[in-house]
C-alpha cells in the first residue's frame, strides 16, 4: 500500500480519535427549526467511517480496476492490493496464514449464509444460541430445522454453558458446529468463546463465531490449529469496524473451503467449464463468485490495521468506562429499565450496547423524540434478535401469537421492543449525558411535538413537520 499519509494521528486519544471520524462536526435539523451536532449512540448498527479509510480509499481509487487475470498495470495493482487485504485481516484475527483463509464478500451476513450452504450439503446437525442475531439462526435452518437446535439463554440473556453441555452429550458426537454470537447486538454479552471452543471441540464438533458486534470492540485471536480453544470459523463486517464499503469476511481453514461446492457460482469461481463439467478453483477465490468488492476490501483492511494502531489496551479501556458511566448514569431515569442486566460494575464481559425501556412510553416513540428534538441517533425494535428479546421482555406465548398475526395483517403499531444506545471509540460522556437528560425530560412527559404512529412502519413522526433531505445531500 502507498505510505501512510502524514494526516494520520502519531499518536492516538479520545481527542485524535474523534478528529478523525468522518461526518462527527454534521449539524442535523431539530423538530424546533435549529440545527444540533448530531450524536450518534447506533454503533451496533454501523459506524461511521473513519478518516483514514476514507483517504486510503481515495488514493487506492486512482489505481482501482479489475482483479485477477488483467496484465494492465492498475489490474496487477488492484489484485495485489486485494491480496494484500487478506492478510491484513488474517493478521487482525490473530489466524494462520499457513492454514487459514479469508473470503470476501458483502458482510457477516452472506459470510454465514456461505458457511451455511457448506453444511446443510452435508445434513450436518448444527447448534446455535438463543441469543443470536437473525443471521446466525435462519441460514441454518433454511431447509428445515430437523438438523438445528437452540441453546437456551439465562434469565439476564447470557448463553446457558450447562444447556450447551447438555445439548452436545445428547447428540452424542452428531452436532457438528457451534454457531454462537461473539458479542450480542442487544445486551453487548461477549460470551466466553474461547472456552466455547474448548467445550465444542472436546465433543467433536467446530466453531463459529459471528464476530459482528465483537471485532471492533475486543482483540480476536482465532488461535493456531489443534488449539482446542481455536476459533475454525469467524466471520465479520466492515460497517461496524468504521469502513462502510460494503465489504465483510469470513475466516476458516482452506482445506474445508476446497471441499463442495459454492453458494453463488459464476465467474471467478472456477478453473474450467465445458458443456458437460465444471471443475471449481481453489479457495478463497472458490467462494467469490464475480467481479469482487476490491475497494470494500481496501477499506477493511484499512479499518482493521487502524483499530490496531489506535490499540487495543485504549478502546478496550475507553469503551468499559463509558460503559460504565452510561449504565451508572441511566439508572437515574425515572422508570427507566435496562434488558440484560445493568449492572456498572460488571462490564469486562459486555460492551457498550446498551437497551433498555422506558414506562408508558413505546420504544418507537423514544426513539422518534430523541432523534427529533435531540439530534441523537439510537435504534428501536427487536435489533433482528425477536427470539432474543422475546426472552428479555418477557412476552408471553400468546402475546406473541397476537403480535404475529397483526404484523401478518401490516400492523406494527403494537410490537414489542427496546431502544438501543450503542457506543463506539469516538463517544464521550459528555454525549452520555446528553442521552440521559433527553431521557429524564422524556420519562416527566416534557417533549414537544406531536408524534402520529404509522401502524404500517411501526415508526412515530411530529406532525406537521417535513425534513427536505436535499437541503443536506443531492445528487446533482
């Protein structure tokens, strides 16, 4: 890659960090005419981009053209570049060059629907958590769920070790992966994966972790093979790692990837076709079915090798601390009530996402006043966990059943959920205080406007009020 560029911090703090989020300085317009620094409290979510990824990709952009095969200068450029991305990413995930590979494509999402399809080709029995985000459930039960089973969550939403045990000797060496979240996109629980590990290969089976939520935010070190705390599979995305560029990876053992066929197919994928026979190529281009997202793969590598220049001994300690102070502080709303325990205390195995509810206030109506009248940025809803959150709030099984059949009919005026405040390298408790004053104000009833529920979106916005978008971005 070109040398780094002088504009890149010698040293990193809260303050360099902050200097150098993309976007941090956007004033957005508020309910009562005036513009506010936006705040953004949805991490979880995606993250904005950091400076050093834009301007990276701006210098790899002179250069961009199509990987592989091209004998033009800027091809050989492109395809290095592109190689270069995959060892970087390896690097960051403490893998092994030797035995390991990294698939690009567009975020953890397809990643485990591609690891997925591996599986279900050979009806192997596969094990998730209760707790896990949509994507680590419904691509392993896309044919059925004859061959899934769930372990179950304790009552504050951490993975059950004991139903997992029990869950593996019942099977009796038939499950074959362990498909469990790094860090959860609703309570921020990292569970312990390394001894995850340990327990999943001491009955015969491999690991998945879906390092979404966790590779931003704690140090990954996949572990060298025999390890029996290595991590076989990891997969991660970009957006959430300050790169939005639409690219994300999923990290394993090249010999299983040379195994079976692919999920997408098409060019790149193979070494021969005729009209009778198809012979794939090796991994990882085996998994990268046409013309890939070299510039998205620039951008991750950029984000993964600044996040460990920033250090992990600083975001880990900025993070807890703001974590800390942000649970410490929300105690404080009045009937304010946070999922998944919320103890300040307790925090070396959680990160900063943080949900919670508010009494006698829909959670799409905090979120819409806090927006609205405040400038923060938070989300509501069932975060794509609904199993997940069904468990936190306690929703009862009929309950559930009214509210799947009004969501059947194009309801959403009555759907349970939470907001979430997420928090990232860049946020301050000067923020956090902003959030709980807006919350405090929103508990005593003390907001402006008047909200109208759209019973088709789910979502409130004060009436009479319209945001031009175009006054902030056009495309002419």
């Amino acid at each position: 890659m070109p040398a780094q560029s002088s504009q890149v911090p010698s040293s990193w703090n809260l303050e360099t960090i902050r200097q150098q989020i993309v976007g941090l300085t956007s004033q957005v317009p508020l309910l009562n005419g005036q513009l506010h620094p936006y705040i953004s409290l949805d991490n979880a979510a995606s993250t904005p981009a950091l400076q050093p990824v834009q301007r990276r990709v701006n210098e790899f952009l002179a250069w961009y053209s199509s990987v592989h095969r091209g004998t033009g200068f800027k091809s050989q450029l492109s395809t290095w570049a592109y190689e270069q991305a995959r060892h970087i990413v390896l690097q960051f995930v403490g893998a092994d060059p030797q035995h390991d590979t990294v698939i690009f494509g567009k975020n953890t999402t397809e990643s485990l629907n591609q690891l997925a399809h591996r599986f279900r080709a050979r009806d192997e029995r596969v094990l998730t958590s209760v707790m896990e985000h949509h994507s680590n459930l419904l691509p392993w039960r896309a044919d059925g769920d004859e061959l899934l089973d769930y372990v179950a969550v304790t009552p504050d939403g951490r993975l059950d070790e004991e139903d997992l045990v029990r869950k593996l000797e019942q099977y009796n060496g038939h499950v074959k992966l362990v498909a469990v979240s790094g860090a959860s996109n609703v309570t921020g629980y990292v569970p312990p994966i390394q001894r995850l590990a340990e327990i999943a290969h001491r009955f015969g089976a491999l690991i998945l972790v879906d390092g979404a939520q966790l590779a931003a935010h704690r140090p990954i070190s996949m572990g060298a093979p025999g390890d029996p705390e290595r991590i076989d599979f990891l997969a991660l995305s970009a957006h959430k790692m300050y790169a939005p560029f639409g690219s994300g990876a999923l990290i394993g053992a090249r010999d299983f990837f040379a195994q079976g066929e692919p999920k997408m197919v098409g060019g790149g994928t193979i070494d021969i076709v005729t009209l009778e026979r198809t012979v794939w190529t090796a991994p990882p281009e085996r998994d990268e079915a046409g013309s890939p997202n070299v510039v998205g793969a620039v951008a991750l590598a950029v984000a993964a090798a600044t996040l460990q220049e920033i250090g992990w001994s600083f975001i880990v300690d900025h993070e807890q601390t703001l974590t800390t102070y942000a649970l410490r502080r929300l105690h404080q709303v009045p009937g304010l009530h946070l999922l998944g325990g919320g103890d300040p205390e307790r925090v070396a195995d959680r990160l900063g996402v943080i949900s919670f509810v508010l009494e006698n206030t829909p959670h799409a109506l905090v979120a819409a006043i806090l927006a609205y009248e405040h400038g923060i940025g938070v989300r509501h809803g069932c975060f794509c966990a609904h199993p997940y959150m069904l468990r936190l709030l306690n929703v009862p099984p009929e309950e559930i059943a009214r509210y799947q059949a009004g969501i059947e009919r194009g309801d959403r005026s009555h759907i349970p959920g939470a907001v979430r405040a997420s928090l990232g390298i860049y946020n301050t408790a000067a923020e956090v205080d902003i959030l709980v004053e807006a919350l405090t104000r929103i508990a005593r009833g003390e907001y402006a406007g008047e909200y109208e529920l759209d019973p088709i979106t789910g979502d409130y916005t004060p009436l009479g009020y319209t945001v031009r978008f175009e006054e902030h971005f056009s495309f002419q």
